[in-house]
C-alpha cells in the first residue's frame, strides 16, 4: 500500500519532487510534518491542523504513558482517537534520551526511562516499541535508536551507534504490519566516519524509508552539516529520506538540496508562542513596538486564519498579554507559512528554479545569525 514516487529531480542539486503514498492519502515531497506530540499542539488542535498540517508526527513513547495504548486501540488507531485522517508519523520517543525528566539509563537490551508522570520506571525494547507504534496504527513509524547527547565524546557515539545497529535489526525482525512504513534511523554523532558507517548499515536494511536522527541538540550548523552530508550519500536515492527536529525555513531549503524529503520540527511553533513570525520577506517580531498600532496582516497576500482576520497590532496585543488565542493564531500563521514554503519549493523544483528560490530564502533567514550558528538549539518535542 506505501509507496515513494520520484517525480523530478533537480538539475544542478539533489533536491526532488515525489508522491510518498500512504493508507491515509499521497503527500506530495518535499512536505513539512507538523508535530503533535500528544496527539495534539500547544493552543492547537485538529480542527486547525486540518487547514495548516498535510501529515502529523507523534510520539509514540509518551502516548503509551498517556493516553495509553489501551485508550486510543478503544477507537481503532491514532487517526480515530483525534479525528484527523490524513497521514501520521509516530517518532518513537527516543529523543526524550536528552531530557533527565524521562532519562533512566541505557544497556544493550533498549532505554531505561522514568515516567514524568508518575515516576515509575520502565524500559523500552524494540520489540516493545515496535507493538506500541503498531497499535497506534501510524501510516509511517521510526524504529528504536540510541540518541547520545550533544558534547558526547567518540567514544560514547560509538557505543550508542552499536544499540542503535542492533536495535535497528531488531525493529525490522518485530515490526509485522506490511500497510506501514517503518523508517530506519541513521545515527553517529559529528563524526564523518560514524555516519558513514551508520549510514551503510542502516540502509542494507532494506527498511521502507531512512531517517538522519541526532541533529537539533545543541551543534552547530556546520556540524549539523557534516552529520548530513557525511551519510546521504551511502543512502537508497529511491527511498524516501527524513530528517529529524530541523525546522528552520533555511535549512529546510538547503536540505532539500541535499536529498531530503520530509521534515519535522517544534521549531515553528515554539518561536511563534514568543512573538517572531515567519513571512517570505524574513522574519519579523510582532512584539516590537512599530507593531503596536498596524492595521496590516502578518504577511499580506497570506491567507491564514490570522492574516484573514487580525491585524499585527491585534495579535501583537494578545501575545503581549500573554493570552492562548495570540499564541494560536501565532502557530497557526507560521504552520501556514510553512506549508506555503513546501509548496513553493515543489513548483521551484518542478519549474527548474530550486537554486533561486533557494538562495532566496537562505539570504532572507541568515540575515541575523552568526557565522556557524544553529539557533534552532535543542529540538524539544513540544
């Protein structure tokens, strides 16, 4: 039933055009996958996905804690429990490994964690997480890897990519239901070699789609670039590729030039709730005073929720009160705009005017960072 169509290449990059088929409906690539942590956002919900979401990205550990795997199987899958039937990714919670909330420790058999919910302690095999993302019925899953922290020496990467290796082979042994997608991940750290080797090995699996994991946690650009760099070309050009937590317009762009097809991040979200907006002139900070009285839009031309219907002098009033309606209409005009950017980079790719539209949007959105800066920082899921 899954399937991954390459339409278009592009001439002077390895930027494509595809249809990534799933029993929930085509997504047309390059796509941004908007994230949903609990089956839900921060001030939003379905009813506003529907408009700004092409596909969903779960976590599938911290639905198993709550709302439980009992409760949404009570409605048939993921889709049921929150009434959105477009297509799904589950993430199997395997960043939650940054955070001392959830971490517990590792060892060759999976990740010990604790539960910040009621502190109970628990370990996650890959055979266990493999069952829990089967029985949220995903239209497309992540197995279990081993996620080292930023500043992590060699050899800590190296002991990480060997339960990752493992557990990878174990994910595809549990993993049963052909209609899904199961994505393997590539790990390694900033080490070239490591992602080299990660990503060979990854990709003799044969699994139905391939994810770069462990960027997004405190490196650099250039690092972060390097990581990529150093493991796309030992991947399948025919499968679809992911990259985990990256969601600056920027780097989108030029990911998408290196081979990258679907992308996901908090990072559009969680700077809208603070008042800096995206728009295809830059972006810009709705708290600043000269905001304080335009009767304009967000972005004119934009045709949001927000940009329809209040003025920057509004929206700026509500976040400055610190209200949830500002952060929501904030959210939804920056989810907006991002499934605005992908659309606009398929037709750049289809049209043969990818580089232009891409040095557009690079010049736009590195304006303001520092030589060898990645402000995005650590990708905390919601």
């Amino acid at each position: 039933m899954h399937a991954f169509k390459i339409l278009k290449n592009d001439d002077n990059s390895d930027a494509r055009t595809g249809i990534l088929k799933t029993r929930h409906g085509n997504i047309a690539t390059p796509y941004f996958v908007v994230v949903a942590t609990q089956a839900v956002g921060k001030f939003i919900g379905p009813d506003d996905y529907a408009d700004v979401a092409d596909g969903l990205i779960c976590n599938a550990l911290i639905l198993s804690l709550r709302p439980g795997i009992d409760a949404i199987k009570n409605f048939g899958t993921i889709h049921d429990f929150m009434n959105f039937h477009k297509p799904i990714f589950t993430d199997c919670g395997a960043f939650q490994m940054v955070r001392e909330s959830f971490m517990d420790g590792r060892s060759k058999k999976g990740i010990h964690f604790k539960s910040p919910f009621d502190m109970k302690k628990f370990v996650i095999t890959p055979e266990k997480m493999m069952k829990i993302e089967q029985d949220i019925g995903a239209d497309a899953v992540m197995m279990l890897d081993d996620l080292a922290p930023y500043g992590s020496t060699k050899e800590e990467f190296e002991l990480s990519l060997e339960n990752t290796h493992r557990w990878a082979v174990l994910s595809k042994k549990f993993h049963t239901d052909k209609d899904q997608m199961l994505y393997g991940i590539v790990q390694g750290g900033f080490f070239k070699d490591l992602r080299e080797k990660s990503a060979k090995f990854i990709n003799s699996l044969d699994f139905d789609g391939l994810a770069i994991g462990g960027v997004a946690i405190g490196e650099t650009r250039e690092e972060m670039y390097t990581a990529i760099r150093s493991a796309m070309p030992y991947l399948d050009k025919d499968k679809p590729k992911h990259l985990l937590g990256v969601g600056s317009p920027d780097d989108i762009v030029e990911c998408v030039g290196l081979g990258i097809d679907t992308f996901d991040s908090v990072f559009p979200t969680q700077i809208a709730r603070h008042g800096t907006l995206f728009t295809f002139k830059g972006k810009i900070d709705i708290l600043k005073a000269e905001n304080s009285a335009d009767k304009g839009p967000i972005e004119k031309g934009c045709s949001c929720l927000a940009c329809r219907n209040y003025s920057r002098a509004y929206i700026r009033h509500l976040l400055k009160m610190n209200d949830p309606t500002g952060k929501r209409y904030a959210t939804i005009h920056n989810l907006h705009f991002m499934k605005e950017l992908m659309r606009k980079v398929r037709e750049s790719i289809k049209e043969g005017k990818f580089e232009e539209f891409k040095e557009k949007i690079i010049r736009l959105y590195r304006k303001d960072r520092h030589h060898g800066e990645y402000n995005v920082g650590v990708n905390v899921k919601q």
